[in-house]
C-alpha cells in the first residue's frame, strides 16, 4: 500500500497540431502551444522539464534534447478540445459525439428557466471572453443585479456575479440549478461558477470560481479509491470528476499554490494518488493572448517542479502531460486541438525511454491503473513496463 503516483496536468500546454486538427479550424492546424510560447521569449529556461526529457519530444526553443524520463505524446481520441474532454479521456471515457456548444447563445428553453429560478433577466448569453465580460457588462450587472451568462467554443454554461451583489453560495445555487436543466440535447460539459469583484475598470476574477460537471460514471479514479488508496484531487480536479473517485479535494488559489499544496501532499500522504491540474496557463495567458506571460508561467512552475523531484522516493513515479492546447499566438482565444506531451519519470531511472505518440489520452489512465493494480479502463495500453520501474 506504499505506491504513489504523482499526476500534474499542465493546463492547455499542448505540443504542436494534432492529426484531426483541419477539423477544428485552421488555428488548431498552426498551434504549437509550448513551442510557440518558447519562441515569444527567446527560448524557455526549464532545467528540470529538459532533465525529464521535454527537448526529446519536441524542437523547443531553449530546450535541449536531453534527459532521461519517459517522453512522447498523446493524441486525443474524444472529440472536441475541452478540459472536461481530455480529462474523461485520461481515466478511460472516450466521448465519440461533441457535447453541444452554442455559438449563438442559449435557447429559450434553458434561459427562460433558469431566468425563473434567479428571478431575473440574464445579461450578455452568447460566447465570450471571461475577462471582457465582466468589463463589458459589470456595471449593469451592479446597477442590477442581473446575473451574467455567456459561453465559449467549449461546452460550458457560465455564470458571472459580482461577490457584493451575489453572495457566492447563491451563484453556486443558481450553477446548480443549471446543472439540473441542462442533460439530454442540452448536456454541455461543465457549468461554471464565476465570481469576481471590483469596481468598473478594475474587475477582477476570484479564486471561488465552482466546476460542475457531467458524471459519466466510474473511472480508473473510482478503482484506486476502492482498493483503499487515497485520491488527493489538487485544484479543479475534484470539480472536473464531479467528485467521483476523489477521498480528499484541495482548493488552490493560483499555479504557485498548487505546487505547494502538491508538495504538501507528498509530505502528508505516503501512498495513493496526488492529482493536479494547474490551470493558469490557461486561464490567465491562452486565452489572453500573452505568450509572454504563458512563457514565464511554464518556467514558474520548472522552478516549483524540484520541490517535486526532491521528494520522490523509490518506487514513486512522475507523471506529467496536458490535457488539450490554447495556443496564445494564434488567432482567436480558444483552445487548440493538439498533441499533449507525457512525461513520466521514477528515481532509478538512467536511461530515456522514447513511449512515441500514443493513439489516446487514455494510455495514462491505463498505466496509472496498472501502477495501481486495479482494473484497466475500457481503452488505453498501459507504457508502465516500457518506464522499468521496479
């Protein structure tokens, strides 16, 4: 019961266009997510990624081809490029139809509802920056009362309120009810809780953003948690499960926090699971267009990463990928159907070992199963043999 898998999700840090890209735009056939933000700066300082192998995947600026972790890519099965796809798609749940998107704004039948419960008309309803939003509609918002909805290219229903008009519980009540509304046709993939503060001109965004997720049932996480193992969900990963297979869920305010919530896991937890998602890179600088500031977030965080590295033990093992792009250097503000990469790494490991481009997200799910000895998912071939640890 001593094994330990530590599990990092680099938030939209894809690794160069995936094979189906054309399909999405032709954005996502000139995204390179890491390569691009390398470029931006120069070249990234990572010593600790390029220790792991990130050089091999890769031509990256700055990055040598060096290393000696497991490296490769996964390409992903689902279709769509959203967190909750790529997410389902690491425990083995492979989504073969889009969940519904609304480029138009939500229809009658799920406004009109949703309007009743609140007791108020909605602002905005149509796909939307999360950061223009809020400027473009907060005053009225303020003035009003009137909660803000709006959505993206991804399947979400999100709602804006300010935390001097709305208290958090009841947005959280209202992203609930939308829960509840929005199954069959209307299915889409997460329902977003998202408060902020502030004046006009100076909104900001809080860190008590809420997920709430479709459930598709059991997943690799379920059997880790059933063979007595606990599952350290570090970020949005409790929200993204719905909170299936997850003993302990641990908020986090930004990257930074997240690693030292993660580091403090490791000291507190001798086995089981400890899963990260970090979702600045996303958040604050793929969908801002700044490939800058994506730059420094990915060394940032290279930094943190040998707090990780230090507390490894014999038998650990490293995981770390992503789980879609969002390529700051091209058009738009969405994200981009890419290749992610996988890194994986345990302390005896002398030697690189190439894992290639693996055919679905769910090849980590399988391993992480198999690491675990619990019942693989339904897809997936697990690369822990090819990684040696003994």
């Amino acid at each position: 019961m001593d094994k330990r898998l530590i599990w990092i999700v680099l938030d939209s840090c894809g690794i160069g266009a995936a094979p189906d890209a054309a399909d999405y735009g032709e954005a996502d056939v000139q995204s390179n997510t890491i390569a691009h933000v390398a470029e931006a700066v120069g070249g990234l300082r990572v010593p600790n990624l390029e220790r792991l192998g990130l050089g091999r995947i890769a031509p990256i600026k700055g990055v040598a081809p060096v290393g000696v972790g497991g490296y490769g890519t996964m390409v992903e099965r689902s279709a769509g490029k959203d967190t909750t796809n790529g997410h389902l798609e690491f425990v083995g749940i492979v989504l073969s139809q889009p969940m519904p998107t609304y480029p138009n704004g939500f229809p009658p039948e799920i406004i009109e509802p949703f309007e009743r419960y609140v007791g108020k008309p909605v602002l905005c309803n149509r796909p939307a920056s999360g950061t223009w939003v809020i400027e473009a509609y907060g005053r009225e918002h303020l003035e009003t009362g009137r909660p803000i909805v709006y959505t993206s290219a991804d399947s979400v229903f999100q709602v804006a309120a300010h935390e001097d008009v709305v208290p958090v519980e009841t947005l959280y009540d209202w992203c609930e009810y939308a829960r509840s509304i929005l199954v069959g046709p209307h299915a889409v993939g997460r329902v977003i809780a998202r408060p902020f503060v502030g004046e006009p001109g100076r909104f900001v965004r809080t860190d008590r953003r809420r997920d709430y997720s479709l459930d598709f049932g059991p997943t690799v996480l379920d059997g880790i948690e059933a063979a007595g193992y606990p599952v350290v969900g570090i970020g949005k990963i409790a929200d993204i499960y719905n909170h299936r297979g997850i003993t302990r869920a641990v908020h986090t305010v930004d990257n930074r926090d997240g690693m030292q919530k993660l580091v403090e896991a490791m000291d507190s937890e001798t086995s089981g699971l400890i899963y990260a998602n970090l979702v600045d890179f996303d958040s604050k600088y793929g969908h801002r267009n700044d490939p800058v500031g994506f730059a420094r977030a990915i060394e940032a965080f290279d930094a943190d990463l040998e707090g990780v590295l230090s507390r490894l033990r014999p038998g650990d093992l490293l995981v770390i990928t992503a789980d879609h792009g969002c390529d700051p250097t091209v058009p738009g503000t969405d994200h981009t159907r890419e290749r992610v990469p996988i890194l994986a790494y345990h302390v005896n490991m002398a030697q690189p070992v190439e894992l290639g481009e693996r055919d679905t997200f769910a090849d980590l799910g399988a391993t992480v199963a198999e690491y675990f000895d619990v019942p693989l998912p339904p897809v997936g071939r697990s690369f822990l043999r090819d990684l040696r640890l003994a």
